[in-house]
C-alpha cells in the first residue's frame, strides 16, 4: 500500500472514528440528530406530499429514515474495519502474566511465613508468660521459706542466748567457790577442769584472783590455762 492511500485510510478511520463518537454522544444526550447543529439536516424528515384522493393510502416505499441506533450501529461497522494494534504483543502478555502470577505465588509465600513467624512468637510468649508464673510462684516460695528460716533462726539465738545466759549463772556459781581460800589448794580442784572449763571460772573472777590461781598451776599445765583464758577474756 502506498503512503497516500494509507494517509486516505487513516484519514476515513480517523472521520469515521470522530463521527461515531459524536453520534453517539449526541445520542446519549437524548436530543433528536435532526436538532443537532451541523449534521442535523442530514436527518430531517422530508416532507410529505398531501394524498391527492382521499381515502388513498399514502406510502413512500423506499424512502423511510433509518433510526439513531441503526446510524450509529453502521458507523461502528465502518470503524470496524480499521483494525487498532495492541499496546502488547502476544509474548510480552504472556511475560506480563507470568510476572504477575510470579509476583502472587512471592506474595503467597511471603503471607504464610508471616503468619508462622506470627504463629511461633504467639507460642513463644504463652511459653514465656507461663514460665513467669512459674518463677513467680517460686520466688513466693523461697520468700516464705526465708521467712521461716528468719523466724527459726531467731528462735534458734534466743535458745542460744538463754542456754549461754543459763551457762554464764551456772560458772559463775562456780567461780564462787574459787573466790577465797588458799591458791595452792584450789588450783588442784581447777586442774579437775579441762582449759576452756577452767577458763570460764577465771572469767568471772577479779583480775587479781584469777592470776593467783592462774600463777599456782604447774609449770607444764600453765600456759594451757593461760591461752584459754585470754581467748575468753578477748571475745
């Protein structure tokens, strides 16, 4: 085809194109083609001759008006024949396709391991709070247990106190019976007694009268006695 009958054809497609879409507007607009400016006296009725008997029938074989509808629907036909090329062809639709489809099944896969990371950290933190109440009911454990040990080993000192208190009044009436009398003689009553016992009845005698005592033992017993003493004698 040359290039002059091919502007010719693109000229009567683009006509038939521009004629249609004005038809049609026109049409959808409700107002009747013969009152449309321009194309309008193209669809005016044409007169009619009056019957010159009457009671003859008059009829104009031929002549009748197509309707709006059947105008438009020709003009269609018309554009019909001036085929548009597709924006794509057949294997870049197919390329698009396959995008798409590649593109829902990433999607896909994507919505499903959000919803198991979802699903796993729901687990995770059931797991989590019920091993918080589990430390919780512990810790209130270990705090009544050390509550009770408090309370035991309070118990346990004022037995302790009570039992050394008891202890102390008991050596002290001890003591008594090394408060007077010759040094020789008792310290062969004190020898009777191992150090750390011999020690508690000095601690409750006067300084003076216990290193009498002490000063009276012999020789390889001495500083036995001694060192006991002193010990109880710093705490």
């Amino acid at each position: 085809m040359s290039r002059g009958i091919e502007l010719i054809v693109m000229g009567l497609g683009g006509l038939s194109l521009f004629l249609v879409a004005f038809l049609g507007f026109a049409a959808m607009s409700g107002t009747p083609l013969s009152e449309v400016a321009v194309i309008g006296p193209m669809f005016a009725p044409e007169e009619q001759e009056p019957p010159e008997e009457p009671g003859k029938e008059f009829a104009t074989p031929g002549t009748a008006l197509a309707t709006e509808k059947q105008i438009v629907e020709a003009n269609m036909g018309i554009l019909g024949a001036f085929p548009l090329e597709s924006p794509f062809t057949a294997a870049e639709l197919q390329s698009l396709a396959l995008e798409l489809k590649s593109a829902k099944v990433a999607y896909d896969e994507r919505k499903w391991k959000l919803d198991e990371r979802e699903k796993s950290i729901s687990e995770r933190e059931e797991v989590l709070a019920h091993q918080f109440e589990t430390l919780e009911e512990l810790r209130e454990k270990l705090e009544r247990y050390e509550a009770e040990l408090n309370l035991r080993s309070a118990e346990v000192n004022a037995d302790e106190k009570a039992t050394d208190a008891q202890a102390e009044a008991q050596w002290s009436e001890v003591a008594k019976l090394f408060a007077a009398g010759d040094p020789d003689e008792l310290t062969t009553r004190l020898l009777q007694y191992d150090e750390e016992e011999a020690a508690k009845v000095l601690v409750n005698l006067s300084d003076e009268r216990a290193a009498l005592l002490l000063n009276a033992l012999p020789a390889d017993k001495w500083k036995a006695y001694v060192d006991a003493y002193s010990a109880i004698g710093e705490e």
